[in-house]
C-alpha cells in the first residue's frame, strides 16, 4: 500500500476542480482581456473564481488579486507594501518562523536598505512555536511599515493569535500581512474578524491546481505592483489572466468551503490517533508545537536516536510518503529553522518527521503508516550510535 502523508507539500487537484477547468483548456480558450465573446465567456469564469475564493476568506470579490501562487503573493504583500511607504517608514516584522517565501523576500528587502526585525516564538511545551505578543511590541518602532506573521506554520501546523496580533498593529498604524498558505481549506478564515489588511493563500494547498494563487487586499490598501505591462488585477498584477488556474482555484475554494467542516472533524481524527499511536508505540517520541493550537491534520513528531532523512528515505522505500520540513527546503543539510526556532536541538530538529494529511487520506491508509512508522524507527536507531533519552518522552 502507498500512504501519501505530505498534504502540505501539495495536494492532488480534485476530479471536480479537473472537469471545472477543462473546458478552458479546449473549446473556452478565450483571452479574459478580450472584448469578444470567447473573451467575455473566459471573463466571466474568472469573475465567478474571484467570487468563490473572495467567499473563502470572508472577502470582497474586488479585493482578491490573482497571483502564480503564495511565494507571489508574499512577495507582492512585502514589496508592495514597502514601496508606497513613505522613506521614513522602512522597517519590517516578521517570525522566526515565516515560510521561504517571506524570508528570502526580507533578506532581499535587507540589501534593499529595509531594517528587518525577526522576532522568536516561544519554546515552552503549551505555547511552542507561537509568538508572543510582548515580542511583537517590543520591536515596533515608529517606522514599522509592514508587519508579516503566518497564520498556521507549514512545519508545525501551530497556528498564531492572528487577530490579538492584529490589533496591536491597528493600535501603532502598522499594516499587516497574514501568510494563510497553509490555513485556508483547513480552518474558517474571515479577512475581517483576523483583522489583517493583506493575506495570501495557494490553491495547491487545498486540492486545486499548481500555479495560481491569491492575495487579499483590503480595501484602501495601497500596494505597488511588482511586474508592469498591463492593467489586468487592477493594475496590481499584469499579464494574460490563467484563466483555467484561476477557474480551478475558483472551484477548489468552493470544495473547500462547502466541505470544511466535515474534512476537519474526519482528518483530524485521523491525525489524532496517528499522533497517539505513534506515540505509545515509540519510545521517546514526542509532538513538536502546541498541540491545542494547530491546523487539524498535520502533526511533527521527533524520534530521537533516528535521523530523519534516514527515516523519510526508509520510509518511501515502505511505500509512506511524509517529510522532514517545507518542501522549498528539500536537499537541504541544515536542519529545519522551524524547529531551531521552536527550541529543538540541532539534533533533535534532524530526527523530526511532519505527516500531514488531506482529503483523500482514509483510515486503512493510517493503520498502515501506525503499523510501518514504529519498526522502521526501530530499525535505524539499532544503526545509530546515539543513546535514546527515553525519559524525555512526552
């Protein structure tokens, strides 16, 4: 049997989403810049998309921008942002555990001549890897244009206060960009009871295709483009729409939202009893993140005394895809700075496993990852020079 458990790497695109988008792969192959009717027909596909995935996040349809996906839709968020900010206001928050795509946009942003402050998450059982609010105060300055905190970490699934954050950057006159990459399709998002002003989500992430993305922009919110030529997206983002992307995504967020409720309760059941099987069945293992705060079907585990990238390759070998972090790492030697951030050893970090489950996911497919998971862990610690410290079991 194979068992794919790496649902926030990607997720397959859903036979309804595929037959939603295939027509304009063919027979509706129109330009949405065009006046014609092929034209108008493809305008308003993307129009009924804006509407689905505006419905997603609690928003307007005018206020969603479509993007080649969440990296775009960071990127467009953090550099948008800076650029209409007036020279005396040049300074940048985000965590210390951001995805990639924020990141890698700030050290850019950095050798642009942005202050960028990286501000810790806790590292106490109960509230790892969520910020705490005394940091975030502390590193507002009077010239803090943008402030960016994930809203569920791709690694942990631990997701932040977004909405207690978001009214201390209301009360300094912050703007806030909220990462939902790994949130939207999993948890009920509403743009304004988080109060965030920009927010960007990927349909890959929740069963739609590869390639298209979103980003909330409040009304009001004033945001420089990053490519020119044209005036699609309201002029925040050029070019020939993609518009069976963007039809796929529309339908995906439709999915998302009609069957939320149900794919939470069943997936994180699932997970639930993944995580606590593994867990009485492996000496020494032990949950990574706050586990009263996290996305419903992911869970990190570390398995002290196996090294991870052992494991993961063992593992596919059994037929069990899973991950040791966020696929934009892959080949990496470094350990996770997630988990680094998070208050994991260097160590430790090595020998943690994420397994993350979707849609698709059914019982028979965990009761073979729970009948798997533990001799393989066996199995590459007997190879291991490293003693397990079993009392540190949890």
């Amino acid at each position: 049997m194979h068992v794919y458990l790496d649902y926030n790497a990607t997720t397959p695109v859903d036979p309804a989403v595929l037959e939603a988008m295939l027509p304009f792969l063919g027979e509706s192959f129109g330009n949405a810049g065009s006046v014609h009717t092929p034209g108008q027909r493809a305008r308003a596909a993307v129009d009924s998309a804006r509407e689905s995935v505006a419905a997603l996040i609690g928003a307007r349809p005018s206020e969603i921008v479509f993007t080649s996906g969440g990296t775009e839709a960071d990127n467009l968020a953090l550099f948008g942002s800076v650029q209409v900010a007036s020279k005396a206001r040049k300074h940048v928050i985000i965590t210390a555990i951001e995805h990639h795509a924020i990141l890698h946009t700030c050290e850019e942003l950095e050798r642009q001549g942005i202050a960028v402050t990286v501000v810790p998450v806790r590292q106490s059982d109960q509230w790892q890897g969520i910020v705490a609010f005394e940091e975030i105060r502390r590193a507002l300055r009077p010239e803090t244009v943008l402030l960016s905190v994930m809203h569920a970490n791709n690694e942990l699934g631990v997701i932040q206060p977004i909405e207690e954050i978001a009214r201390i950057a209301a009360q300094e006159g912050v703007r806030f960009h909220c990462d939902a990459v790994q949130s939207a399709g999993k948890v009920p998002l509403d743009v304004n009871r988080l109060g965030v002003d920009l927010l960007s989500i990927s349909a890959h992430k929740f069963c739609g295709p590869k390639g298209v993305g979103a980003l909330f922009v409040r009304t009001g919110t004033a945001l420089a483009p990053r490519f020119f030529g044209g005036h699609a997206e309201r002029d925040r983002r050029p070019g020939t729409e993609n518009v069976p992307g963007i039809v796929g995504m529309g339908k995906a967020a439709e999915l998302a939202r009609t069957l939320l409720a149900q794919d939470s309760l069943r997936i994180g059941g699932l997970r639930d009893r993944l995580e606590a099987e593994l867990l009485s069945r492996v000496p020494a293992a032990r949950v990574n993140g706050a586990r009263s705060r996290r996305v419903p079907n992911t869970t990190n585990l570390s398995f002290p005394g196996a090294g991870g990238e052992a494991l993961l390759i063992s593992l596919d070998l059994e037929g069990i895809a899973c991950s040791t972090g966020a696929a934009c790492s892959s080949g990496s030697t470094e350990p996770s700075h997630v988990l680094l951030a998070a208050g994991l050893s260097r160590e430790d970090a090595r020998s943690s496993l994420r397994f993350s489950l979707g849609r698709p996911t059914t019982a028979e497919e965990i009761d073979h990852a729970i009948s798997v998971i533990p001799s393989v862990v066996e199995r590459i610690r007997r190879l291991s020079p490293r003693e397990v410290p079993l009392a540190t079991a949890r």
